[in-house]
C-alpha cells in the first residue's frame, strides 16, 4: 500500500508543527517528574525527620556515584534525540513547563 503524500501547501507545516509538539510533552514530562521527585524527597526527609529511617549521607553518597553514570548515558541519549536546537521546540518547551 502507498503512504499518503502530504499535499504542498501543507508541507511548510510539518518541520514547524513535529518539533513544537515534541517540545510541549517533553515539557510536560519534565515538569510532572520533577514534582514527583520533590514529593519523593520531601516524603524521605519527613520520615527521617520522624525517626522511622535512618539516611547516612555515605550511603547517599555511594548510592549517587552509582546511578549518576546511567542517569548521565540516558541523558546523552536523550540528547541525541531531542531537535533542541530548533525555536519551536524551545518554544514547546517553555510552554510544557509553565503550562504543563
């Protein structure tokens, strides 16, 4: 089966539209796992702040070294991915976070 052909006086909309809407979840995203770990933190400390765990820095320490160099791969990954260097994803973005 043939692929439906974009008709021309809408083509000009594609490489605008594609990367405004990629910017908008990847906005969206960010802002709602950034208010997750807030929580998740502010959950931790509260609970080592009651007594019912014990956080040693060490531990946090140790436990950071080992997850930065993943965090730090699917960042890069990430970053191959995303087309950040156009206005409309950046615009996309910036409307994701405020908005999202």
């Amino acid at each position: 089966m043939y692929a439906q052909q974009i008709p021309i006086e809408l083509a000009w909309l594609v490489p605008i539209v594609v990367p405004f809407l990629i910017g908008l979840l990847t906005g969206v995203i960010v802002k709602r796992v950034a208010k997750l770990l807030l929580a998740v933190v502010a959950l931790i400390a509260l609970l080592a702040f009651a007594g019912y765990i014990h956080v040693n820095l060490r531990d946090v320490y140790e436990r950071a070294l080992n997850a930065l160099p993943k965090l730090i791969e699917t960042g890069e990954a990430i970053r191959d991915i995303l087309p950040y260097s156009s206005a409309t994803f950046l615009i996309g973005l910036a409307i994701g976070l405020w908005k999202g």
